[in-house]
C-alpha cells in the first residue's frame, strides 16, 4: 500500500480534491479527495499511455468540470511526462 506520506498533491481540482503524479507507478495518476480529514482516493489511471481518456475519467468524477478546465489540468499535467497539449 502506498504511504499516504509520500502523497503529494500537484494539481489542486478544488478545496477538497488534487491530483497527484506517481511518475513510476503503473497508475501514475490519482485524484485523490479529503473526507473528513482524510485523504481518499477517487481514482487512477495511466497517463502516460492513456491520456486521450483523460477528459472523460475526470468527467465522471467531477460531472460539474468543463472542457475548458480540462484542457487547463492537462497543460499543467502534462510537463511532469514531458508531453505537449
């Protein structure tokens, strides 16, 4: 399991809920949500390799996020794999 120390967020989506990059990890993506003061994790997914899917994984975690937005993540994500939006 993966220490919750090592855990940092990146990518702040709102006041309870980040993003966090695991640059080695096969699911190197995660959004992670803090629920009553703790943190939980949402989902994952590879980036990497599946970052056309990103729209709609974030979608179905966050219904009330717009493309706009999206697309904002992705440039601030993208950097971190060395990809380009």
């Amino acid at each position: 399991m993966l220490d919750q120390s090592e855990v940092k967020p990146v990518v702040a989506l709102d006041d309870q809920r980040y993003i966090t990059l695991l640059p080695d990890a096969e699911y190197n993506l995660e959004v992670w949500e803090n629920q009553d003061g703790r943190p939980h994790r949402m989902g994952r997914m590879d980036y990497k390799f599946h970052r056309d899917t990103f729209a709609g994984f974030i979608y179905r975690l966050m219904p009330t996020i717009n493309l706009v937005q999206i697309h904002d993540l992705q440039k601030q994500i993208n950097p971190y794999f060395d990809l380009e939006v």
